[in-house]
C-alpha cells in the first residue's frame, strides 16, 4: 500500500512529541509493509531506511520553528527568512509552497491514501483529495481548542482545521478526549472518528544511552540529602498550565522544602514563570534548563522522582510515557489524554493547586508510594505498542479504500 504522509516535522529536527509520532507510526507502518513518502516543509537530512522523506522548500528547520505546529498566537506575525530567498515569508506563505509541492508531486505519484498529521497539512491533503480522488486521512493530535487554552484559539486555524476535517474520509483521535472535542465543537458524526492512542517506543539513539550524572551532578548531590526532584518537559505556553504548577510548587515546597522542580523548555512564558518563581519566594527550588532534547532530555528523565503533566487540555501527552520510561512516578491532570491508558498514576483537574501540591508532597514523603507508581506504571506502559496504532491504521486505510470503490 502506498501512503502519502504530509507532516509538519520528524525528528531530529522537530519541536514537540508530533514528530515522533509520525515517526513511530511510520515506521510500524512500514513493517506492515507500507510503502511511505513523507512530506516535510524543511530541507534536511533524515536517514530512514523504511521511508522517503520529500522536501517541500529549501527552508532551513530552524527557522521552520516560527510556524511550529503548535503556535497559534500572532499567526500572520511571526516571521522567518527563506533560506533561498532573499525575502521575508510567513506562515501562510510556507503552507502555500507546501501545497504546491503536494501538487507537483502527484502529478507523477499516486498514493492509495493521503495521512495527513494536524492543521498545518490539511490544506494540502484538501488539495490531493479535490484534484485527484485520494482518500484523504486526518490524523488529530491537538486541536486550535487544545492550543488555544481559554483564549479560544485562532480562527484562522480553527477554520483551516474545521474544512480538512470535514473533508477527511476519515479522522484518527489520538484520545477519547480530542474525539469529544472534535464532536462537541465542531459537531463532526462520532462515526467519522477512529481513538488510536499514542505509544512509547525506545528512540533508535536511546538503545545506548546510559545515564552518567554528569550533567546534573548538583542535584545528585541534592538527592543524596533527601530532596525530590520534580520536573516537566514540554513548551511555555497557555496550554501547558505551568501558572498553576508553579504556585503548587510554592504550596508544595512550604511543606516540604526538600523539593527542585525542573521546567524543561521554552516558550511565550517563560520570562513570567521566571518572575513568578522569585515573586513566590522559591527560586531557589527552580531550575529552567531552556530547549534540550536527545541525551540531556533523557538526562532530565533519569534524574527525576516525579514527573508532572499540568496541561489544561492535553490531547494526549508522549511526554509522560517517556517518563514512565526512565523510572518517574507520575501525576497528571485529569484533561489529559495519557490518562485514559495509565492507572498506576495520580490525577487532578488542571486548576487544583492544592490538590497537586499535597500529591507532590505525598509522594516525597512516602518511598512506597512511590515505588508503587513506579512499579505499576512501568508494567502498563510496555503494554502499548505502535504496531497496535499501525494495524488500525491499516484497517482504515482499507476501510475508506472500499468505501471509494463501491462509489464507482
């Protein structure tokens, strides 16, 4: 079966846990047999011996970050130089070569189906089905509701996403939270919709990595005096809730001092959790390690006791499996999509600090309880498998693949 997938980022060069999404399930896929080109809107190397990786611009992958799928503040505003270029272009600009590209390409390629991963892409996939009859797949892993936060969102976005889901033969949820999203607020037939929960796979570089404690030998030597390393991965923005996560943290820390809470990443709010963490009297237990991935991510991992997932809406949180990998305990927000896969955890609504803080500290002060989460985390999330997710995607590819014969 030949699949065109159209995405936004693979790893290395990616920002978020999408990247390794489409990665993971590119690469099951492929052992199922799957013939796959993959379309990205950067030009650089990526070594897969299972798949094809298309360029759709020149556009150096750094500067790709100012449309990274997961912005949705100042979309028109935020601007990056073409690397071939000579000239500014936006967002929007670089959607337009990423369809004209799609176009160009299945001028001479025809794919059995069209997957296409989140807003950024639908346009395109909208395209491929409209001139050439492709069964068109849209694969949710956050909407504009998600990123948006209480602001709403951008309707722009909102209206890209709504029009390629509307379009799609068929939609894949990564949870059964972002399915009740997409029919609640964009009233799409709940039969329309397949949940396939994200998986954690070992990345190929991790089969090595051992941890040294080189890189955090102060907090080793922290932990060596009976404090608890506390910490979260992911991107400064609304959607994470870190506003509350840090003033659990102060709550947490009044009662038992002997905590170091890790914000791991960069964002929009970044210089405000900088502020709030001296405002609150507990800068001291705070450390910002700014963007890292590869080796000093997994670092972040191993060293940590706890990791905490503060999302207002997560649609499901890739982040917390590869936790669960290195040995963390875990407490997430009841909003998140993880949640709907995992027991062996401790769960709060996003907005009850008191109620994170007290789990925090619970799980400071009590080693079983700790190794109890621990324990039993470790034995559910080796269940899960992207094999399972390739297999029903085969499933749907088939499904809409008929659905297209019988109309003719």
């Amino acid at each position: 079966m030949k699949i065109l997938m159209l995405g936004w980022e693979l790893p290395p060069h990616n920002s978020g846990g999408l990247g390794v999404a489409c990665l993971n399930l590119s690469k099951s896929l492929a052992k199922l047999g799957a013939d796959i080109d993959f379309v990205v809107p950067y030009e650089a190397e990526h070594h897969f011996d299972y798949m094809r990786v298309l360029s759709a611009t020149r556009i150096d992958p750094l500067f790709r970050y100012g449309g990274s799928a997961y912005d949705n503040k100042g979309l028109e505003e935020k601007r990056f130089r073409v690397a071939r270029e000579d000239r500014l272009y936006s967002i929007r600009d670089l959607q337009r070569d990423y369809c004209q590209f799609v176009k160009q390409y299945l001028m001479d390629y025809k794919p059995d189906v069209i997957h296409a991963h989140d807003w950024l892409t639908y346009e395109a996939g909208i395209l491929a089905k409209k001139l050439y009859g492709i069964p068109l797949i849209a694969h949710v892993h956050a909407t504009e509701f998600d990123r948006g936060g209480a602001n709403g969102g951008n309707p722009l976005i909102h209206q890209i996403e709504y029009e390629g889901l509307v379009w799609a033969d068929k939609i894949i949820a990564v949870s059964q939270a972002t399915k009740n999203i997409l029919i609640e607020r964009y009233k799409l037939p709940a039969d329309k919709i397949d949940v396939a929960h994200n998986a954690f796979e070992m990345p190929d570089d991790e089969v090595d990595y051992r941890y040294d404690g080189s890189s955090y030998q102060y907090l080793e030597n922290l932990k060596k005096q009976g404090y608890t390393i506390v910490s979260t991965v992911g991107r400064f923005t609304l959607q994470k809730g870190l506003y509350h996560l840090m003033r659990a943290a102060a709550r947490a820390i009044m009662i038992h001092p002997k905590m170091i809470f890790m914000f791991a990443g960069d964002g929009e709010q970044r210089e405000q959790l900088v502020k709030m963490s001296a405002e609150l009297g507990i800068s001291q237990n705070v450390i910002f390690t700014g963007f890292i991935r590869g080796k000093q991510l997994r670092d972040i991992y191993s060293i940590s006791d706890i990791f905490v997932m503060s999302s207002v809406s997560e649609p499901f949180g890739l982040t917390a499996l590869e936790a669960a990998h290195h040995g963390n305990a875990l407490v997430i927000t009841k909003q998140s999509g993880v949640g709907e896969i995992l027991h062996s955890i401790v769960k709060y609504d996003f907005w009850d600090e008191d109620k994170l803080a007290s789990a925090l500290v619970n799980i400071a002060e009590s080693p079983a309880l700790g190794y109890t989460l621990r324990d039993g985390i470790r034995r559910e999330y080796t269940r899960i498998s992207w094999d399972d997710v390739a297999r029903k995607c085969i499933q749907i590819y088939d499904e809409v693949r008929r659905h297209k014969r019988n109309r003719f």
